[in-house]
C-alpha cells in the first residue's frame, strides 16, 4: 500500500479522546510514579499517568482513590502486558545461585537475603479488573496487545485503551487490537524497552525516525516518546506527524516525583549525558545512567531473567533509594537528560507548550 507523508498533525483528536486541555502525557514510572506529580499533570492539563508495575488488586484500587482524591482532572493508570515470562520458574539450586550473586549488596545495606517467593508477579487478570473497576479516562499498556475482551470491558466503562509501540510493526499490530491511540517510543526514552515482536534490541529505532513512520502507518492518533524535554522536541514531534507528547525524564527530576532527591540531582549531574541500555537490574532491557550495581553485574555475567532478576533487586534498591545510595539504585533515565532545567511539573508543562507558537 502506498502511503503519503501527513501534513503537521492538530492535537484535536488527542484531546477530545481524553478530555484533556493541552497534548502532554506523563509517561508512566515503574516504582516512582508519585499521586501527586500524575496530579499535577492532570490538573495542568495534561494527562497525567500512573504506572502499576508489581501492585496487585488492593494497591491498585487504594491508588486509583487517592488519584481521584488529588484530580477531578483525567489520568491513565499503565499496565505491563504478559507475555509468559511472568510465570517464570527457576529452580531452587538456580534461584539460590542468582540470589548469591547479589548477596554483597545485601550485605552492604543489612538486609538478609530472601527466600524464593510462591510468585513473583501480581495476577495480571487481577490488575486489569482492578484497574479498570477504578474508571481512569485512560488505560494504558506496555510490552504488548491487551486482549480483545480487555479492550471490550475498558470501552463498555468508558474508558480509552493506549498502547505502546516501539516500531511500525508493533504500532499496526496494537491498532489492529483496537487501541484508541499508540505511543510510539523512541529508543532514547529511559527505563525499560517496551518491545514485544522482536527482542528490545532489535527494535531500537529512534524517536524521530519512528514517529513518521508510525503516523503513516496507522489512523489512530500517535504520541511521541522519547527524547522530548522542551519545546523543541515537543515542536518537532508535531511537525513529524505526531498529535501529542509523552515526556518521562523531565518530569522525573521535578519536585512532585517519587525520585528522591539523590536520584533527581544525578538526573540534572554530567552522569546524565551517557545513558546505556542494560539488563542487569531487571532481567529486560532497559536505559539508565550507568552507576556500581550496573558495571558490577554486568562484568559479573549472572544475571537472572525477567522477572526473578527485578523481583531480587527490588528487595534492595527500596533500602538504597531510603539511603540515596545511587550506586545501588535503578537510575533510569532518557537520552534528553542534558535539557533539564526545571523543577516543577508546571514549569516542565510550561516549557513543553511554548513549542505550540
């Protein structure tokens, strides 16, 4: 099929889609999502988002509440997809030797090492019904379709269904799954690669060369992630076809984040300018400034897979985040790091809108 490049795309759709007032979404945070920066998103009017990564059914519905406490504007609560490697087993001799690699940090910060869990992921089916049950404007997912009954209950509440897509094949694939809007998310954008067609690494394609590809390719509105932290990248998303941004490094270092204040001062530190992509923290490929942990583990070889590895170090890095231990910390990050300069979500917001005169 022949396709045309689209003219600069209106954001229109994007906010009658999710009653919002400016096209900026907060990208979601496994584990630093805070109510009160998604708040500030909404309330600024944007869409501000939650990410639910390891909550089960109870956490996510006493989260949604205080959500709705702290907005009466929209928000998205974000969902990983599984795809069977949630239900992984290892055997106890192999836990034992994955946790043992991990043992000095355990040590280093007092803390005994675990026993191997029954499970190390929350019922996804679970998630879901909770999730939707709290009627967000929006439901977003990552590292896959959602089932079709998924979308169906979500719609039949009224509420929007966002995929994300980290190349064309992806973008077509979730359209075809009956998403209302794709995120396409350049390899740029920090924390962990959402690809689910082909390994993460073979799907590393920059935002600015995805974005287009993507708007050409589907119908349904595309937000840009990825490398997107002023008024500048939020321009020339739009002139590539896209009709909103989703910005996550910028509004992780402001004030109203989960980040403690160690993690935001290396976000705006030179640390920040070279990011590299690893897994060693978490099993799945994922970028971050680089620290001791990373450099440590990865010369080290015994790195467990997803989602044992980021079960084991999410038994430490909480005590290290307490600590501001930023060497024993998952210091996710975007390549856009180098352009932060503000410390409030409404003047990252601000920033982000100047790109629309």
């Amino acid at each position: 099929m022949t396709t045309h490049p689209r003219p600069s795309a209106s954001a229109s759709r994007v906010l009658e889609l999710f009653g919002i007032d400016v096209p900026v979404v907060l990208g979601p945070f496994g584990g630093v999502s805070s109510v009160q920066l998604t708040a500030a998103v909404s309330d600024g009017g944007g869409l501000g988002s939650y990410g639910l990564y390891g909550y089960d059914g109870g956490a996510i519905r006493k989260t949604a509440a205080e959500l709705h406490t702290a907005t009466a504007k929209p928000f998205a609560l974000n969902l990983w997809v599984p795809n069977g490697s949630e239900t992984t087993v290892l055997p106890q001799e192999e836990f034992d030797r994955c946790a043992s690699a991990l043992k000095p940090y355990f040590e280093e910060l007092g803390i005994p090492l675990p026993d191997m869990p029954a499970r190390y992921m929350p019922d996804f089916g679970e998630q879901v019904e909770a999730a939707l049950e709290a009627r967000p404007a929006v439901v977003s997912f990552v590292f896959g379709v959602p089932a079709p009954a998924v979308v169906e209950e979500a719609h039949r509440r009224g509420v929007k269904v966002v995929g994300t897509a980290t190349t064309v094949a992806e973008a077509v694939a979730l359209e075809a799954g009956g998403v209302d809007a794709v995120v396409a998310s350049g390899m740029e954008s920090g924390g962990h690669r959402v690809s689910f067609l082909k390994p993460a690494e073979e799907s590393l394609v920059g935002t600015f060369a995805l974005v287009p590809q993507v708007a050409d390719a589907v119908s349904i509105p595309v937000i840009a992630a990825g490398g997107v932290a002023d008024r500048r990248g939020f321009a020339a998303a739009m002139v590539l076809g896209a009709e909103a941004v989703q910005v996550g490094t910028a509004f992780l270092a402001t004030r109203e984040s989960a980040a403690v204040p160690a993690y935001r001062n290396v976000l705006r530190s030179t640390a920040a300018a070279q990011t590299v992509l690893t897994r060693a923290l978490s099993g799945r490929l994922a970028r971050g400034i680089p620290n001791r942990i990373i450099a440590e583990l990865e010369e080290g070889g015994t790195v467990a897979p997803f989602p044992v590895q980021n079960w084991l170090t999410g038994r430490f890095r909480p005590e290290a985040a307490k600590r501001e231990n930023t060497e024993l910390m998952s210091l996710w990050a975007g390549q856009s790091a180098p352009l932060l300069r503000y410390d409030t979500a409404a003047e990252v917001l601000a920033e982000l809108l100047a790109g629309t005169h």
